[in-house]
C-alpha cells in the first residue's frame, strides 16, 4: 500500500500580506494588524518586517509600540480576509479533491497519488505556490510530510515562502534537528514543566520510556510526548471529537480592558468554534462565555436558543450579549473563552436555516453566505468544485486609528 502524501499550505502573514498588496505605503514597512497601540489591545498578525523588531501575534499593541515605534498599526478586516481566503483554497481544487481546512490561512492537501500528475512532491508544491501567488501576489509556505503532523511542522521550518519536504523514512531526524518549542501541540505549560525536569531537547525528551512520560503528564499528555517526538503522528486533525463541549480561549499576557480588541477576540473565538462544530458534524443550541479578570476569579455565562447556533452572525451576537452580562466595559481581562455546550449530531437543517428571508440586510447576508460556503466548502470531507461568488464586497481602505 502506498504511503500518504500531505502538504500543509500556510499562508504568510496573512493579513498584513492582504493589506500590503492593496495599499502600496504598506509594502517594505512593519505593518502590525491589531488597531490601537495606545490601548490596551492585542497583535493579530504582524507583517515579517515588523517581526524583525520582535512583535508577535498576541503580544499587546502597546509593547509592541515599544519594540516598534515606526510600525503602522490597523484594524484588521476580517471580512475581506475571509473572502481571500476563500479565492486561495479554491485554487487549491486544481491540485486535489482533498482538503481540510483548519483555519483561515492553512489547509492540508491529501496530495496521494498525484506525483504522475505533477510530479515529484517538490515541483507539486512549487506548481501550487506558482499559481497562488501568480493569481493572487501572496507567498504561502508549503510543508510536505507523509502525515500531518511532518507536513505541519515543516510548513514552518522554512518560512516565508518556504518548502520543506521530508521524505518517508526521514521523519524521526528531522524532529531531531527541531527544539522542543519547535515540536507542534507543545504548548507552554508543557514546555515550562519540561524545563523544571532539565528536559530541555528533543533527543533528552526522546530518551524517555512511555511509561515514564506518563507518569509525569499523565496519560494523553505522555503518550502524545513519545510519539511526536519521534516523528509520529499521534492523530492531529483527525476531525473525531471525543468531548461533549467544543471550545476555543485565548489568555492575554497582559490584561486587556479595550472594548474593540474584546469583541474582535469574540469574533476570531466565533470563527474558531463554529468552524470545529461544522467541521465535526455536530451542533448545538447552548454557547457558553468564560470571563478570567486581572484578579484571577472567573466567571461563566451561557445563553440558550430555541434552535442550533447557525452561523457566524449570531454566533458573534450571541457572544456579544453574553459579554455584556458579565463585563463592565472598563474592568481589564486576562482571559476569554467562547465554546458550544451540549453538542448533539448534526440534524442537517443547517443549510436550509441559514439564508432565510428574514436574515437580515444583503451586505451582511453575502458576508455570512461566504464565511459558511467556505467552512462548509472545505471542511475535511473530500471537497467538490464550486464557484466563487460573482461579486466581491465593496472593499474598505484600513485606516490607522487616531
């Protein structure tokens, strides 16, 4: 049987790439997407220019100022992203059935099989990245494995505008040469208690048995440790849920009080949720919101509908009200987590609820219809061809907050 050939396709800076290649006075210079540096919000993407200078995504806009005095600072257009979005992975059709998007800026492309077609794994993915960036001026990095987890590490490995293929067989060396906070899944609690127990390689956390990583992480964290460190894929992206709740959070390193930062968290949250409840089959009628404020108390909210949660518009409403119950407008957070309770099977009323008459205004419609077509379109089902919308939203020149 013939091994599996994946590539995962990320695309570089998303954002600040978009507003680069439409706003010329962007290009060259450090573009940091995440609105007012003079409040208390945060980094959504930065542009490698400003990376230079040390500011990351997450970071609060206000350190980044500091590291970057010179950078440019944006809102960020979520809705002409998205649209974008979708204009890339419909290229990627042309290449594979195969698709399974994981978030607005990287998709895996089940490439079995199509070395006849395009040759070697390195001129496929010099054939697809020829085309993105000739029809739309963007790099994308492209990682080639022979499971996810290879292809994953190694989109990475090289970017931007990188091409790293590891060959079957080459998989545990090349983990080798990465450090632990190379490794994907390692987050970093993980990696602080690896630390302490002068764990601090690849080649030291591979020394150690099975049993003996489970007994200090525990089951499911010692067994992933073991096989990712060897280069084996422990499942990622397998789309199986094995819990009854589907949630997403985001925890600040420094407390945030601005309110536009707050309700762009809850949108990109909504994204990130609702994504994963279609992506997996399910649905659900209750989403929960979690609150931690600088003092460290959490608290909790939930809502209730007559109906399953049905898109992204009122995913972000829904989130929106619930924020409102819990939060004062100026208290500053550490914390917000957005999930869906109570997750039952799809029932498949989900399409036809989604565009009824009375879904509100056209512009807000075509939004909505092109952020569901494209989780739907290239959830990790194999993917027919469709068409793109015949018409793009008016865009919106970003302008510097003042």
């Amino acid at each position: 049987m013939a091994s599996s050939l994946w590539f995962h396709v990320d695309m570089d800076a998303f954002y600040a790439a978009v507003e680069q290649r439409e706003n010329p006075e962007y290009r060259g210079k450090p573009l940091i997407i995440g609105g007012n540096p003079d409040s208390r919000g945060v980094v959504s993407t930065a542009s490698y220019e400003a990376r230079k200078f040390g500011v990351r995504s997450a970071m609060p806009t206000s350190q980044a100022k500091r590291l970057c005095p010179q950078g440019i600072f944006i809102f960020p257009r979520m809705e002409r992203y998205v649209l974008e979005s979708q204009r890339i992975m419909k290229l990627f059709t042309n290449f594979t059935p195969e698709i399974f998007q994981v978030s607005i800026d990287e998709a895996f492309l089940n490439m079995t099989g199509t070395e006849r077609i395009f040759g070697s794994p390195n001129e496929g993915a010099r054939k697809i990245k020829k085309v993105v960036l000739q029809e739309t001026g963007l790099t994308i990095s492209v990682g080639i494995g022979s499971s996810k987890l290879i292809a994953k590490i190694a989109s990475g490995y090289q970017k931007p505008d990188g091409l790293t293929w590891i060959p079957l067989g080459e998989e545990e060396s090349f983990i080798d040469k990465l450090s632990i906070r190379d490794l994907w899944g390692v987050g970093q609690k993980t990696q602080q208690r690896l630390a302490e127990l002068n764990i601090n390689s690849v080649q030291i956390l591979k020394s150690l048995d099975l049993l003996k990583l489970e007994r200090i992480f525990g089951p499911r964290t010692g067994e992933y440790l073991y096989k990712v460190s060897r280069g084996i894929d422990p499942g990622i992206y397998t789309g199986v849920t094995k819990s009854h709740s589907i949630s997403n959070e985001t925890t600040f390193s420094r407390d945030i009080s601005d309110p536009e930062t707050i309700r762009q968290v809850l949108l990109e949250l909504s994204h990130s949720i609702l994504f994963r409840l279609r992506d997996e089959k399910k649905e659900s009628r209750v989403l929960v919101l979690k609150l931690r404020y600088s003092n460290f108390s959490t608290t909790t909210v939930q809502e209730a509908l007559d109906h399953a949660f049905r898109s992204l518009e009122e995913t972000h409403k829904i989130a929106l009200v619930l924020l409102s119950r819990r939060w004062n407008g100026r208290e500053p957070l550490r914390l917000i987590g957005l999930g869906f309770s109570q997750i039952v099977p799809d029932q498949g009323k989900f399409q036809g609820e989604l565009f009824a008459e009375d879904a509100g205004d056209l512009r807000r419609k075509k939004v909505e219809h092109t952020v569901i077509t494209l989780r739907k379109r290239f959830s990790k089902e194999i993917i027919q061809k469709g068409s793109l919308m015949k018409k793009d939203l008016p865009d919106r020149s970003p302008r510097p907050k003042e």
